[in-house]
C-alpha cells in the first residue's frame, strides 16, 4: 500500500509526470509538492489494493512511504508542515494565538452588534453566535434561524467584524456559506459524514468540534472526510469529553488532544474551554492551559448579560471577564512566541 511516492529533486518533468499517470492509471488521485531536495507525490485513496512494485522501478523514484493510519490526508506523514490560512484578517498559524468569541446563540442585533465592537476592542479577532442551535431537549431555544443569519450579515458589514456559525445539514451549507467566514461543525454532528462531505466541497475554513464521546483517532477521521473532498482549511476544535464526573464541570476538557492533535497533524487546533468546562469561572485558567499545550487559538463564550442568555448563559463570560481573560493569556502565548 503505498501512500506517498519521494522522487529526487532533479527528477525530470517527464519523470514525474510518468509517476502521476501511474497513479491515475489505478483510479487514485494525487498531491503534488516539489521540493528542492526533494517532490513529494500523495496518493489520494484507499491504496490497499496497490502494489509497491509499480512505483518502485519508475526513474526518478527514491522512495516509498506506506502509512498505516486510516486517516492519511490529514496526518503529518502525508503533509509535514502546519496547515495555516486567512479567516478574514486573522491569520491561523504557529506565530499567532487567535481568539474568536461571542455568545452561544445570535438573539438579536442588538446583542451582536455590542459584542462585537467589544471583544474586537480587546483583540478578539473573530465573532461566533450560532444562527441554528443544536439542542439536547427540542423545546430549548433553537436560534433564530435565517433571521440570526441576516443578523449576522448585518454586523458583519457594520463592523468589518469576520463570522463564525454553525451550520447542522447538508442542505443548509449553502445558505449559511453566505454570511459564514469559517463554518463550524458542532459535537453533536462530528459523525454526521454527509454533512462533512458537503463542506469539504467548500473552500469556506471549517471548525471541526470533537464529539463528546468520540476518540481522538475519530475525531482525525471525521476531519479527513472533509479534507478528502478538497478542502484543506479545517481548524480542529478540542471542547471537552464526556467523563465519570458531571457534579462540577459539564465536559472533561481534554488537554492531552492538544499536543496529541498537534503532532498527529498539520491542522491547526484550538480549544473551547467554555463547552470543556460549563463553568465560566474555570474558563480563564483553563484559557491559559489550552495555551501552554500548544493550543493555536481559543473559541469561548461571551454574553453581554449572561444571565439573561438564551442558551450557555452559565458558561458564558461577562465582557469584564474576557478582558481580564485577553489579558491574562496575553503572557501565555508569549511564552509561546504567539501573537495575538
Ligand atoms: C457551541 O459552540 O455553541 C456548541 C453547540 O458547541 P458544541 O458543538 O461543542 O457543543
Ligand atoms: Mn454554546
């Protein structure tokens, strides 16, 4: 099962292109990156079937590589360097700690306008609020719908603000690509593999939320789905599993995923301490830890009133508390060489 062809760097047009025809010839697609030592050839597919043999006498050809993982697009193996990409003027990579923020749900213009302006004041880069909320019980606030959506349409071009919101069916992706500058896919919908199919044939950036029950070598599944269909703007969400003890915190925040997830793969990797903790007052502490492990950004939950939120609202941050929590990661990424 070969998965990545390595051909000397001096290899000849012709060489490589007899490669990549070979791989065609089986069905396969392919990822090419030239180096100058050395041109790397991925073979996209289920190689299984395919015989070392037929690359190994090809000229140029001066080595093979199988990976034995079942996610392979997404491993580093495949792709040695960090993924790094633009969501509107934030630049997602290993030099920058990028914060993104906002309330659970979008409820009113009002709300989101406010928050905002706030949270871009204290160097938020990005706005969440879902427009379409899943819920455990399906007579809790669902959000607002395509009306949350034009809320967001609107805050966007009052403020130059970038978006991020969740979007739950395959049906849906396209009005929700439409306001959306990255488009995040909740726990509740990891394995939902339709629906990471269809954003893959996006090129809009995905947030891919681990699911609460799900490991981390699913987690990296569900991300090569998306990855698979061509879209490779995929930031990993750690936001807390399910554990034993739900009498103080509503998830347990895993942060071994983090420096797991960071040497597993190119993808960048943030964390969500307000869904990984449920409580607000452990989110700041937990902000830095994320921080410390290698996190390459923070999601959290922000409210102008938490107590009259329509969803989270118990998790979510008083605009006091997230300026006390940017300032207080501040030397944390620091220490990381981060900006942010
Ligand atoms: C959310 O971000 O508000 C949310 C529903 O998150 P999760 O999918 O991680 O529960
Ligand atoms: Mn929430």
């Amino acid at each position: 099962m070969p998965d990545i062809i390595i051909m000397s760097g001096n290899s000849s047009d012709e060489e490589i292109s007899s490669v990549i025809e070979r791989i065609k010839s089986f069905g396969f697609g392919f990822n090419l990156s030239k180096g100058k030592e050395k041109i790397i050839i991925g073979i996209i597919g289920d190689t299984r079937r395919l015989s070392e043999e037929v690359f190994s006498s090809c000229p140029g050809v001066v080595g093979i590589i199988n990976i034995l993982k079942d996610y392979k697009l997404v491993s580093r193996e495949f792709h040695s360097e960090d993924t790094s990409f633009c969501i509107g003027n934030a630049l997602i990579d290993r030099n920058h700690l990028v914060v993104i923020a906002g309330p659970c749900s979008v409820e009113s213009k009002e709300q989101m306008i406010t928050t905002a302006r706030f949270i871009h004041s204290c160097g938020g880069k990005i706005l969440r609020g879902g427009a379409y909320k899943p819920r455990t019980s399906p007579y809790n606030f669902t959000g607002l719908g395509k009306e949350g959506l034009k809320i967001l349409k609107e805050v966007k071009k009052e403020t130059g603000i970038s978006v991020v919101t969740e979007v739950l069916t395959p049906e849906e992706v396209d009005v929700v690509a439409e306001v959306a500058d990255m488009l995040q896919i909740g726990a509740r919908n990891m394995y939902n593999y339709r629906l990471l199919e269809r954003v893959g044939k996006t090129d809009i950036p995905v947030m891919l939320k681990r699911g609460f029950q799900a490991t981390i070598g699913e987690f990296l599944n569900c991300a090569e789905y998306i990855l698979k269909e061509g879209n490779s703007k995929i930031i990993l969400c750690e936001r807390g599993i399910r554990t034993f003890d739900s009498q103080f915190t509503r998830n347990c925040l895993d942060l071994n995923a983090i420096p797991v997830l960071k040497k597993e793969t190119h993808l960048p990797v943030f964390v969500d301490p307000s869904h990984g903790t449920g409580k607000r007052d452990l989110v700041i502490p937990m902000s830095r830890a994320a921080i410390a492990a290698g996190a390459d950004g923070l999601i959290i939950e922000v409210h102008p009133k938490p107590e009259e939120a329509l969803s989270d609202g118990f998790q979510s941050l008083t605009f006091e508390m997230f300026k006390k929590l940017m300032e207080e990661v501040q030397p944390f990424a620091k220490i990381m060489g981060r900006v942010i």
